[in-house]
C-alpha cells in the first residue's frame, strides 16, 4: 500500500468527513465486499490487483467494527465483537520491517 493509498483511508475515515456517520448503514454483510470493491474500481492508483484486494479487505473489516459500534443501541454495544473485530483489521494491516 502507498502513501497515496493511505490519503485516501484516511480522507474517508477523518471526523472532518460528513459522511463518515452513514459508512455502518450503506450496505449490509451480504452486499459489502462487492460494494466495496465496487467504489474504488475507478481509482487508478488501485489498478494492482493485491493493492486493491488488500484494501478491499480492510475496508470490509472496518465497515464491521462501524456496523457494531454505529447500528446497535448505545447501552447493547457488543464490546466483545467490536474487540473481535479490530483484532482481525489490525491482522490487515503489515508490519514494516524496516529498520528506525
């Protein structure tokens, strides 16, 4: 993933971002892969194939740790699934092996 990639992530998922309420409630667990994968089609950065399916990964992750957090009634939060769920996107996410 690049630099570029990670602008992106984190132009979507910034508290400046109006939309980033409606992420939990745009698609459903049976629709979110493809419509993931769907929307950043068109970015032309994401042409590699692994790139693209790293991100669509990702994306998919999140949007269910989102769909925990946002579409349950505060006080019937699942913490436990919602821990579940950031252990599988921090899984995602490599680790440099580059020398600080």
């Amino acid at each position: 993933m690049t630099t570029k990639d990670g602008a992106l992530l984190g132009s979507i998922f910034s508290p400046e971002n109006p939309d980033r309420g409606t992420f939990a409630f745009s698609t459903n667990h049976e629709r979110i892969r493809g419509d993931v994968e769907y929307e950043i089609s068109g970015l032309t950065h994401l042409r590699d194939e692994n790139t693209r399916g790293a991100w669509v990964d990702t994306l998919v992750s999140y949007w269910k740790i989102a769909y925990i957090l946002e579409r349950d009634d505060g006080a019937d939060v699942s913490w436990a699934k919602a821990y579940e769920g950031q252990k599988d996107l921090l899984l995602l996410v490599p680790v440099s092996s580059s020398k600080v």
